[in-house]
C-alpha cells in the first residue's frame, strides 16, 4: 500500500483550509512540540487573568473547567473544605496533592504552581 508522504492540502473558498500529513509527521510535530520548553506550560487567557486578580492557580483552573470546589475535591479525592483552604492560600500544598488535583482535572503540576 503507497500513502501520501507529502501533505495534502485542502481549499475552501480558494484558500488553504486544511492540511493532511502523514501519521509520523504528524507523531513527529506533537513530540516536537512537548520537547520545548515553551509549549510544557499553557495557559488559557481566562485562567491567566484570575491569576493576575489573585485567584490562586487552582480556582483559576476549576473556574475554567466550570468545576464546583465539591466536584473538583471528589475527583481528586479530597474534602472541600481542604480545596478551599488551597484555593485561598491559607496552606501550602504537597506536591502529592498537587498531582491529584492536576490528574483531576487533565493538567501538568506545573500548571498549577503560582
């Protein structure tokens, strides 16, 4: 079986639209892209601002996924009240609990350090 080894562009409207790539490109591309160290940390505007009000990198995170304090504790098997105190700064938190509460939400611990 041949297969494209080139990518394959598709127009819309007379413009490129889309492009088609092989699969190891494409492996490739991703791969390249977590090595940097740029792309190891991302931030969506909305989180990044709550940050800058002074909402802690937990609440930003929960408030983006439109997450209750309860069901972000459930998920991260946790009690409310303890994410509460994270949220607000009252307590440092471990770095075990760090990972619990990234896992909980699909994110690197590094997203969630302030």
């Amino acid at each position: 079986m041949s297969g494209h080894t080139e990518p394959q562009v598709i127009l819309q409207d007379g413009k490129p639209a889309f492009a088609v790539i092989p699969w190891d490109k494409y492996q490739e591309l991703i791969q390249n892209q977590r090595e940097t160290e740029e792309s190891d940390v991302w931030f969506p505007n909305e989180v990044v601002k709550a940050n800058v009000r002074g909402d802690s990198l937990i609440k930003a995170w929960r408030e983006y996924f439109k997450l209750t304090q309860q069901e972000l504790a459930e998920k991260a098997g946790m009690k409310q009240s303890a994410l509460a105190r994270l949220e607000n700064g009252n307590s440092r938190p471990r770095k075990a609990t760090l990972k619990k509460i990234a896992k909980a939400m699909g994110l690197e611990v590094e997203q969630l350090i302030d």
